[in-house]
C-alpha cells in the first residue's frame, strides 16, 4: 500500500464455521492489522463457547493480533446496531491513528451492512395498515414473514406479538426506503471477502463444532450465567445455543432434543446468512467469494493479489 494513503476496509465474512476468525488473524498478522469483530453475541462477556469466540484463532506465532469490540458488555444487555455502528467508527479511527490495517471480521450481516451502507437510524413511523395486515397472522407466520426480510439474530423479537409486528414494520420500513450513505458518517472504502463451502460440508463442519462446543463446557458456560443471576428468557434473547441449551439445562427439553433442535436451528441460520449475503450482493455489494476448502495460503494468496498487496504491509 501507499505510505500515508488511506487503507481501504478489509472485510473477511462468511455463514457461520467457516473460518473466518482465523483467516482475519492471518492476514492480520502478515499485514500489521487489527480486527473488528462484526458478531451480535462475542460483543457479551462470559459467553465465550456459545457465540465461538475461539480466540485461540487470533493468535499467530505466539503473538496476539490485535481485535476489538469482543467482550464489551454485560450479558443480559441488549446490544443493538445503532450502539455497534458508533463503537465500529471508534475502534476503526483508533486503529488509522497508530498507521494499522483495519479489518472488519464476521458473519453478522447487518452489522456489516450497516457500517459499509452507513445506516441512518431515524425513527421509524407507525403503518397502521401494515399493522391491520399483520393482525391476520399467527405468531408462527409473523415470524416466517420477519426471517423473510432479514436474519433472526436473537428471538427476543419472536416471543411477544407486538415486539414482533414492530420488528417487521422496521424491517419493511428499512427494506423499503433507501439506508444509503449518511453525509455525517465517515466513508469508507470497503473491500469484501467471503468463505464459501457447498452445502454438504457447510452442515458436516456445523455439527462438528456444536459437538465440539458441548464437550468444552457450553452447558457449564450457560449454567455460570445463570448461577449469576441471569433469568433464563435473557439467555433465549440470544437464540441458537444459548436459546436451546438453556431449555435443556432448566429441565424443559432432554438432552438429545436439545441437540437436534440445535443441529437444525444453526443449519437454519446460515442460510439466513447467505441469504443476507445475497441481498447485500443485489444492492451493489461486491463480495469476493474464496472457497473454503483452500488452504490458508491460498486464501490469502488470492486476497493479496485482488488487492494489489505484495509482501508485508
């Protein structure tokens, strides 16, 4: 790169198990980089093995790269993207400070999208007649209708009607109007990077790592948070793991129900994921697509070459 040129946003993302943590460290630590994380869960402490933190995956050669926005509030508060917009331009600023490569790295599409797009959270009106509509359908429908429109990143949203009907109304208000570039945020130049693998191999690598989540502890993990004081609806806040595991540790489904639930729910997500890849592709967002099955040099091989880097940064 051009010494004093601004360096463009690398973004490293995927469906879950894909890898994408470590790819970033990779790269961050060939490049002198430091990582942003764009994942709705790692943000909470203490909830390590549900949300994947891995951070064994950010070590290089026995040093640390660099990562931010893992680990910044408590469990139980509820997160959400407008807070994480504003702490990305904090971490993203910090890092150009001190001459670093800023590399965004996660699977959380609107997270992404909200920063790359530069979202403008105004107040969403109330749509009476989108309400009148929406008064027709069961709960099961509702939230068939909200995962539609965008992924189910917790199911907060799916286990009050009213919260539902209004998570649908933003959602459509969103979709509908244009959440282009916002003059007061800062511009970006974002280069984007997906990890790919077939379908088949995606779901082999997803039950994989649940197995191997659950033997590392993440049912002791969810009864630590709730030994804590967390209630078990905040833990279902979160979906997937926490969702599930919490039901089978306060004796409401059995072992084995709690595994294929699970199995079936991740699966369900990455789909979502890529379908939100997808509709990110459609409004203009390029993403480069490597596939999975390379080996680490050969995925940064081919992301040094797009981007024109030779050698160390």
């Amino acid at each position: 790169m051009t010494p004093g040129k601004k360096p463009p946003l690398l973004v490293i993302t995927g469906p879950t198990a894909t890898g994408k943590t470590r790819l970033a460290a990779l790269l961050g630590s060939q490049f002198d980089g430091e990582i942003i994380s764009a994942d709705s869960r790692q943000v909470y402490r203490g909830m390590d093995i549900g949300s994947g933190k891995d951070q064994d995956d950010y070590v290089v050669d026995g040093m640390l790269v660099p990562y931010h926005l893992v680990d910044i509030v408590d469990p139980g508060y509820e997160y959400n993207v407008y807070e994480y917009q504003q702490d990305f331009f904090k971490a993203y600023n910090h890092i150009l400070s001190r001459g670093k490569q800023p590399i965004l790295c996660g699977g959380t599409g609107l997270y992404i999208e909200a920063v790359i797009s530069g979202y403008r959270f105004s107040e969403v009106p109330v749509n009476d007649e989108l309400r009148m509509e929406l008064s027709y359908l069961t709960m099961a429908e509702l939230t068939e209708k909200l995962t539609s429109i965008r992924p189910l990143h917790n199911t907060t949203d799916t286990a009050d009607r009213n919260r539902l009907v209004r998570a649908i109304e933003i959602a459509m208000h969103n979709q509908d109007s244009d959440t282009g570039s916002d003059d007061g945020l800062q511009s970006l130049d974002p280069i984007l990077f997906g990890i790919s693998f077939e379908r088949s191999e995606l779901r082999e690598r997803i039950s994989n790592r649940l197995k191997q989540r659950i033997e590392e502890g993440l049912t002791k993990e969810i009864e630590l948070l709730l030994d804590k004081g967390l209630q078990p609806e905040q833990l279902t806040f979160y979906g997937l793991e926490y969702r599930y595991v919490t039901q089978y540790v306060t004796g409401e489904i059995r072992r084995d129900e709690m595994t294929r639930k699970l199995n079936t729910a991740i699966h369900q997500f990455a789909k979502r994921q890529m379908t939100w890849f997808r509709r990110m592709e459609k409004k203009g967002h390029k993403i480069h697509w490597i596939d999975g099955r390379l080996s680490s040099e050969e995925k940064i091989r081919q992301i040094t070459e797009h981007i024109g880097w030779v050698g160390n940064n």
